[in-house]
C-alpha cells in the first residue's frame, strides 16, 4: 500500500497489512484485531475466482449477485460461533459509490435474512455549516438516506458529523423525512480531544439507542477511567511543549505516520505535558544544515520506511542525535540506520550500509538472512506481525519495559548482520533486545552514561499504544526530553 495514498499500513498481532482505521479501532476499544478485520474488495475477488478455479460454483456463471455478495457476508457471518457477541461492520466510501455497491448489497441481504433485532444500520453523514447564513444545512443528508433507501437500506441511526449543535428544529426535519426516530439523530461534533468522542456519544444517547434495538440489556456503563483520562489530557498544561521531530521520507500525508503521532501524544499524556509533533523532510537534510534543522527540538524520532530515498538524510540526522545527545527513538528502518550510522561514524567502516541499498557493499550491517536467500525479494521474506523479544538485564530497554519479555509487531524484510554484533557492542552500540533463540536483533542502544536516551527497535512499538496505556519506548523518549 502506497503511504501517500493509504496512509500508514497498520500491522496486526498475526501479521495483517491493513487500512490506518484499524489503528484507530484498536486505540479505542482495546482489542487486538485480526486479518479477519480488514476486508478489501481485492481478497473478495481472489476468493471468488479461487473458487471458481477449484469448480466450486459447478459450472455456474459467476455473477456479482451471487457470488461476490454472498463471500463479503460470509466475511461477516465468519463471527459466528465465535466468543464474539456484536460485530461492527464499516463500510467505507460514499453511498452510492459504484465500488461500495455490491458491500451495499450484501449488507441489505444481512439485514434480510436475519432477525430484524439482529441487524442495525447506522448511516454517518455531514452536516454542513454555511456561515454567510448562519445555519446548519439538512439536504445533503436528506438526499445521502434517500439514496441508501434506493438501495434497500432503511437506516436506524443517523450519526451527524457537525462543526455545531444541532439545533432541535434540524432534528426534527431530519427525523421526519430521513424516517428515523427524533432520539436516534446523534450529534457527533468536533470535539476538543480526539479521545472525548466516545463520551460524547454516549451522552447524546448512542448507546443506548443501539441496545434498545438490538434488545441488548442496557446497563449504565463505568466510563470513570476514560473520563479521568480524558480530564488529565485537559489539564495538561498548554504553556509547556515538548517538540519532536518525525525525521521521514512520506511527510506529504500526515497519516503516513498516524500510529507514531497518536504515541507520542499518549505519551505525552503519560508525562502530563503537550507534545508537539512536527514532520521533517529527510530528503532535505544534509551534513551542512543538520542543526539549522534540529537544533530546535527536544527529540527526535526517526520511523520506518522502504527503499533508498532519504536515507542519507536520516543516517545524518541519526549523526547529529548521537553526538549533540538528543534524545533519540529509531523505528525499524530507523534502527537499522542508527546501525548504519555507528558503523561509518563510530567503527570507521565508510562504505557500511543495507544490503537493501548497496547489494556492493564489503560492510553490509544489514542484511538479507541466509534462510530467507532465494526467495523473491519483493514477497514472501516479510516479517509480519507480532514476535517475542527478549531484553537483556541492565540494559535501558529492560528498565522502560519492566520485565524481560515483550511481544511487539513487525513488517520488514532485512535484519542486523551479526557478523558486526562483537565490534558494535565493544565500541558502546549495545544489543539490549534478541529473539528468544539470540539469533535476530531486535534491539539496540547507547548506555545512559553516554547519551540521556538513544534507543532503536526493529519493530514497531507505535502499533500497540494505547491513550491509557502508552508504548513505555515513547514514554521514555518524552520523559528524557523533559529532563
């Protein structure tokens, strides 16, 4: 998936490459989710001609209806019989949209060969607000449900995206020709803390509105923690920041890094200071304005990424953290080029690179393994989702974390040539996290003694944060940026 055109790609525990909105999913409601969680229209369609191949259909002209209709439900029936008791089934796009018809259908079919009880529609739309006359516009609503009920679909819910409240007389317009009743008009205004949002709709009734339908007993939830949690980013005073700088090659789209944001923000929420993330072009640092560049912020993190472009701009921005000691936090790529960078600068190896760069090179630091030698380079050599990882004693990685073993997500294809491992450790480049065999490198960094905070993993931390329950590597970097 292109970053410029998806955003990130977020990576689930049992290696599933999916849309950023699953990120946002986890974040909220604390489930780690599955490849079962993301359906595209291209894994509909393999499935179907796979099938098709395999004389599944007998014979039969495969059709959208109903073929692909009846694998996106199956996508959706696959919960049954499970441990889970509601599935929530987005559909992206734009009703009406020639791509999102058949997902339409199907779900109209959902609704028709279940128990009315059984199936709820929530349809999410805008409510615009035109200033040169002061109010808030219904039409383009109004016409959204007319369209969806041409379809079959007679919405339950209407979710209202506003810049404003709703005032009671748009409710009531809405109710009365959109068909739905007046309470489940809900109000989804832009709040103040992306976090609010979850109160925020339970206030307007959300809930209680969806088990009123679905015949779910509806008990008063406990939202305390959320609620204190939601005070405490309140609080946080606004006069004192913490500036970090995203050094990255996709910095065009905001959400290519979306996962490492909201962490650093979590993070923040943990230190109870602002945190302010800006994104820093690779591509334009060099040796001659590196601190012109960073001299201005109190961290620097530098994230994950494919292909050549930039890197000698992150290996220099690596450079100028190591030495001017700014507290440092290197993701996947960015710890391979932490290693890169220790390798030309510290162990004077001036040709050191990835072989994923310069297959040439006398000193690949990192490395294809030889198991995965043979196999296309492009496919099949990923390591995705989550593995073990073990810390060594003494080491910071230990002391942020806690405890001696952690699970983390991956998605990369090349690892730290052990080969340098010796050389690296004896000249203070310290491998503080292994695979459990000792063979992979998971993690490196520099003893505290000789820098506040210089920390690099192989995976990505930033896919397990949580707002109440914060990556400890992001919590450490802000923390070191505070001291």
């Amino acid at each position: 998936m292109n970053p410029y055109e998806h955003g990130e790609v977020f990576v689930t525990d049992d290696g599933a490459e999916t849309d950023l909105d699953l990120g946002h999913y986890e974040r909220f409601i604390d489930e780690n989710l599955t490849h079962n969680s993301s359906v595209t229209m291209g894994k509909v369609y393999s499935s179907v001609i796979e099938k098709e191949r395999k004389g599944e259909y007998l014979g039969k002209t495969v059709q959208v209806i109903p073929h692909i209709t009846n694998e996106i439900k199956e996508r959706i029936y696959g919960f049954e019989n499970t441990d889970t008791d509601i599935v929530i089934t987005e559909v992206g796009g734009t009703v009406g949209d020639i791509e999102g018809l058949s997902i339409i259908e199907a779900i109209r079919q959902v609704g028709l060969e279940k128990n009315p009880e059984d199936v709820l529609y929530i349809h999410v739309t805008l409510l615009p607000y035109i200033f040169g006359s002061n109010e808030i516009k219904s039409k383009p609503t109004q016409h959204s449900v007319k369209e969806l009920q041409s379809l079959g679909i007679k919405p339950d819910i209407l979710v209202c995206r506003t810049e404003n409240d709703i005032p009671d007389s748009v409710r009531e317009k809405l109710s009365l020709f959109c068909n739905v009743r007046k309470t489940s008009v809900i109000q989804n205004k832009t709040a103040d803390c992306l976090y609010a949002v979850p109160l925020m709709l339970e206030e307007e009734g959300l809930a209680r509105e969806v088990c009123n339908h679905l015949k779910l007993d509806n008990y008063i939830p406990d939202n305390s923690k959320w609620i204190e949690m939601v005070e405490n980013i309140r609080n946080i005073d606004k006069e004192k920041e913490i500036k970090i700088a995203i050094v990255g090659k996709y910095i065009k789209l905001e959400d290519s890094y979306i996962s490492v944001i909201e962490s650093l923000y979590h993070a923040g929420f943990a230190n109870k200071v602002k945190v302010k993330v800006d994104l820093v072009d690779t591509e334009k640092i060099n040796k001659e304005n590196s601190k012109e560049i960073l001299s201005k912020y109190d961290g620097i993190v530098v994230p994950g990424g494919f292909g050549n472009r930039g890197i000698e701009g992150k290996i220099e921005t690596i450079k100028y953290a190591r030495e001017n000691k700014i507290p440092f936090l290197g993701i996947c790529l960015g710890m391979q080029m932490a290693v890169v960078e220790f390798a030309r600068n510290v162990l004077g190896l001036k040709d050191a690179n990835s072989a994923e760069f310069d297959g040439k090179t006398k000193n690949p630091v990192i490395h294809i393994m030889e198991e995965q030698k043979g196999i296309d380079k492009k496919g099949g050599t990923m390591r995705l989702g989550a593995y073990p990882c073990i810390l060594k004693e003494e080491s910071l990685a230990k002391k942020i974390y806690g405890k001696k073993e952690i699970s983390e997500r991956h998605r990369h294809r090349y690892e730290f040539n052990n080969e340098y491992r010796e050389i690296m450790e004896q000249e203070g480049l310290k491998i503080s996290g292994t695979s459990p065999d000792g063979m992979l490198v998971e993690m490196v960094e520099i003893s505290h003694k000789k820098h506040p905070y210089f920390i690099a993993s192989q995976f990505h931390p930033e896919l397990k944060s949580r707002p109440n329950r914060p990556a400890p590597l992001f919590v450490g970097l802000i923390k070191a940026c505070l001291k």
